[in-house]
C-alpha cells in the first residue's frame, strides 16, 4: 500500500490493480454514476471497493474537463 500512486487514464483509477496499490488487496469494484449537480462539466462517480477481508470501502471519483472549467 503506498500514500501517492499515479494512474495513466481514468479508466485505470477504477481498476482493481490499481487500488490494490493504494489501499491494499481488492476482490472486487463496481462503478455507479452520482446523480449530483456537477458545474463546469464536472461528473462524479461512485465506486464500491470490496477489500480481500470483505469489508466494503466507498471512493469517489471527480471528473474534471479542463476545457470546461
């Protein structure tokens, strides 16, 4: 587990090597949509983080579109 990882794309945050490598062993994720008002294109995701031991962690993700914002 480490303080600071650095993804390549968006894709990659969400995926379980990836958050493995920041919050320790993943058995499973799944991705929902936020349904929130979001201002200058701004979306928001949930994901669901299902930890080796069977705890459940909740993350968010902030997308952002420099071109927008």
């Amino acid at each position: 587990m480490t303080a600071f990882a650095q993804a390549t794309d968006i894709a990659a945050l969400a995926s379980i090597e990836f958050l493995t490598s920041v919050v320790g062993e993943v058995r499973d994720v799944t991705r929902a949509p936020m349904h929130s008002i979001g201002f200058s294109g701004t979306r928001f995701e949930r994901l669901r983080v299902v930890m080796a031991d069977g705890y459940t962690r909740s993350l968010v993700l902030k997308h952002i579109d420099p071109r927008q914002d």
